[in-house]
C-alpha cells in the first residue's frame, strides 16, 4: 500500500476552495481528505463557526491556506466577519491585516 505524500504549502495555494453551500462549508480537498470551515451566511454577514483540518494535514499549513482562502472569500463578496471560531480568531490575532473584515465591534477576545 503506497502511502500519501503530505503536500507542500505551496502546493495547497494551488488548490481551489469549494462552498458547499447546502452543508454550509468552505472546503480545502487535499487527495481524499477534506480540510473544512463551517458558516452561517446571514444577510451581509458571515459566522465562521468551526474549522476542521484532519490530523494527516497539520504539518503543511493546510489550516492557514484554509483560512486565508475563507477570509478571501468573505472579502470579495463584501461580507462582514464574525469569528465564533477559536483558530479563526487565532488567525485573525495572528494576522492582523485580516481584521479589516470584522464587523464593526467585533472583538477578538
């Protein structure tokens, strides 16, 4: 049984993120796994309520290429962002560019 090289970084960039809007999910396919951030879609704004990333894509960033697509996205359709998500809120402390997409009050606590 051969056994699944894990991505680089950079290979992931190259992947495109999917909305699956009937499970109401941004996901990262990476071979047959499927890294993934759950939302609610209300009006003009957007709940980022849970990330999963499976264990075998930890240790190539897929988290990151994950989040920064989602918030990508959330950008281009002039969203407004509210992180109920403690990594998404890591992110966002982390990268503090992103903040510019929160709702106006939102706190990163």
């Amino acid at each position: 049984m051969a056994k699944t090289s894990t991505p680089a970084p950079a290979e992931l960039t190259e992947l495109p993120l999917m909305d699956e809007k009937t499970t109401r999910q941004f996901v990262l396919k990476v071979g047959d796994q499927r890294a993934r951030i759950e939302y609610d879609h209300q009006g003009d704004r957007i709940f980022l309520t849970r990330t999963d990333v499976p264990k075998q894509l930890a240790d190539c960033d897929a988290h990151r290429v994950l989040t920064e697509k989602t918030l990508s996205h959330v950008e281009a359709q002039k969203l407004k962002l509210i992180p109920l998500c403690p990594k998404v809120k890591d992110f966002l402390r982390q990268n503090p560019a992103w903040q510019r997409l929160l709702l106006k009050g939102v706190q990163l606590r």
